[in-house]
C-alpha cells in the first residue's frame, strides 16, 4: 500500500538539508571541539528525539550573557543539526499562538528562539511554561465544544542578555522554583575572556564568530536525520540512555542535594547521552572525554548562577535578605560595634 507524506508548509520549510553529513562535522561542528558552550549546544538539540524513548520531560536551556559575547553564533551552530537558519533560528518575539506553532513544528527536534529581551515580559513566563509543558491552549470550535489540545515533545533552546528572573521581575512577577527547572540558565562566559569560545581555531573571536554564521547557513539538515538512525539502530537505548542520565547524577550531584538539582543534572546527563551516541555514530568529531567535558562545565555555570545545590526557595531568601540589606544599608539598619571619632 502506497503512504503519502501529507505535510503543512510550516514543516517543508523546516527540515531542509544542504551539503553532505561530512561536510557539516568538518565545517560546522568541528567548530565547537574546545569549546564548552558550543559543543553542549549540539548536544543539547539532539535531546529532542531521545525524549519519545526516554519518557522525558519537555524543557529549555538558556545560555545568559552582555550582547556580542557569541550567544547567538551558539544557537546557529545547533540550528544547522536540523535545517537551514531561516526555518529553525527564531525569536522569543512572538504570540502565544505562533509560539505554539512553532513548538508543534519542532515536535521531536529542537525549538531555538534568540534574545529574550526582545519579547514582552509578560508573555516569557506563560510562553516558557507552555514550551516545556507540551500543551497548547484548550480552544473551542465553531460549535463551542472543547476542541483536541495540541501536544508536543521539544528541547527549546535560548539565548539573552537577562535571565528569565529578571526579565519577569520587570512586571513584578517572581519565577518560581519550577520554572527555574523547566527552563536552565547557564553563563555564555565560558571563562577565557572571550565570551562563548575558548578555542578559536586560530582566528580573532569576531572573524571565527562571522566563519561560524557563514557555514552554518552552508551546511544545515543532515546531522538530524542521521543522529535519529543512530538511535532506531542502537538496541536497548531507551535502558542506555537513562543509565547515562542516572550516572551523570550521581557523579556530580552532593547527597544532599536538593530534588530540583538532581532533576536538572538528568537533564544534563541526558545532553551527555546524545553527545556520546552521536561520538560513537560518527556524527560529532568529538571525543567521549570533550562532550562530559562540555556538559559538566555547564552544569556547574547553572549550579553557579543558581547559587549552590541546595533548595531553590533557600537560595531566593537569602538573595532577597542581600539585597534588601544593598539596598537600603544604614538607612534601615545600625552598626552593632559604631565606630566613633578619636
């Protein structure tokens, strides 16, 4: 029996491929050995179809930095795995309802939506939640019955100058311990005083910035299709890849560790098993070593910007006792031992 692939303009425009796979790790993602920021990014848009397996949940990273720190070059870099920049580099400028198109159009693949600060603050939170929920709005039809909801499965990747906190705090909304799991924030500062890079192949930073956006607009969409076939060859990966998640965890979590920390390393780990399945299929030019690596200087860049591994709620009290006593200093408070004048 013949099938016939019926598919929406949205999604030919999406998955497109230009080049070879071999072309694409020589060019693109040979690019990113060295660096941290980059190679976790590839990794990170390869989660998408281990989710279906893995019975993962949803969820986002996003990478914070000042602007021309290379955060965007980042998510170029892991746009190509899928297609060309045109169909998956997006931005966080955008309705409820184009959001939740795009997100059913990256169903099983990766969402990337550039420069948060670009978006309205009210509409971060709920589009956040939305993302890493998998569900759309519940919407009636011309008859007023509750139509189906859409759902989805999607890694969504991001990138701005503010974290999600702060950009909430600019409606005097507060980010809940949740969102802060849903969506991980990271540091673009990878901590060679050149922003995401710390191995720039021998090129200025700017140059080896403007290479990057040059190849990754060259060779797109190959890497994706062949990182899937990898994971429908690998016998008992869905047993693999949720061992790799529960190692990561376990190795680099305190034992008292709070459960929202050691919920975010799974998601970690499961960033370390793609890298690792895409090493050994032949797809990254990576080692093993690079990729752990790579995801464990971002788990500490998150634990960092969190404030340590205890209960997210903790870390907010004392941020907030801090800054109150910023803010205010002798105003509101006295001296236990004044000094006073000889």
């Amino acid at each position: 029996e013949k099938v016939v692939m019926q598919q929406t303009p949205g999604t030919a425009k999406m998955y497109k491929s230009s080049g070879t796979l071999d072309e694409w790790k020589t060019e693109v993602a040979a690019k990113s050995v060295g660096n941290s920021r980059l190679s976790f990014m590839l990794c990170a848009a390869l989660t998408g179809p281990m989710l279906f397996l893995t019975g993962g949940e949803n969820g986002g990273f996003h990478i914070v930095g000042e602007s021309s720190k290379g955060k965007s070059t980042a998510l170029r870099m892991a746009a190509s795995i899928y297609g060309d920049q045109a169909g998956h580099f997006k931005s966080w400028r955008t309705t409820d309802n184009a959001a939740e198109s795009l997100a059913i159009f990256s169903n099983d693949s990766c969402l990337i939506l550039d420069e948060i600060g670009e978006a309205p603050a009210r509409a971060c939170g709920d589009m956040a939640y939305m993302l890493a929920n998998g569900l759309g709005k519940a919407r009636a039809n011309r008859d007023g019955q509750a139509r189906a909801v859409s759902q989805w499965r999607t890694t969504f990747l991001s990138s701005g100058e503010i974290t999600l906190t702060q950009k909430l705090s600019e409606v005097e909304k507060k980010a809940q311990a949740g969102q802060s799991v849903r969506v991980v924030e990271f540091l673009a500062d990878a901590g060679a005083g050149i922003g995401v890079f710390e191995n720039c192949h021998g090129m200025r930073p700017s140059d080896f910035a403007i290479k990057i956006k040059e190849v990754s607009s060259k060779f797109y969409g190959t890497a994706g299709p062949a990182f899937i076939e990898a994971l429908i060859k690998k016998a008992e990966i869905a047993n693999e890849i949720n061992n790799i998640c529960a190692d990561f965890s376990n190795k680099y979590c305190e034992k008292e560790a709070d459960g929202q920390v050691i919920r975010v390393a799974r998601k970690f780990g499961l960033c370390l098993a793609a890298g690792m399945i895409a090493v050994e299929s032949g797809i990254l030019p990576h080692t093993v070593q690079d990729i752990e690596n790579a995801v464990k200087k971002c788990f500490d860049s998150w634990l960092e910007l969190r404030g340590g591994q205890g209960a997210g709620e903790d870390a907010t009290i004392l941020k907030t006792m801090k800054l109150f006593i910023e803010l205010h200093g002798q105003s509101r408070f006295q001296s236990l031992t004044p000094r006073t004048d000889a």
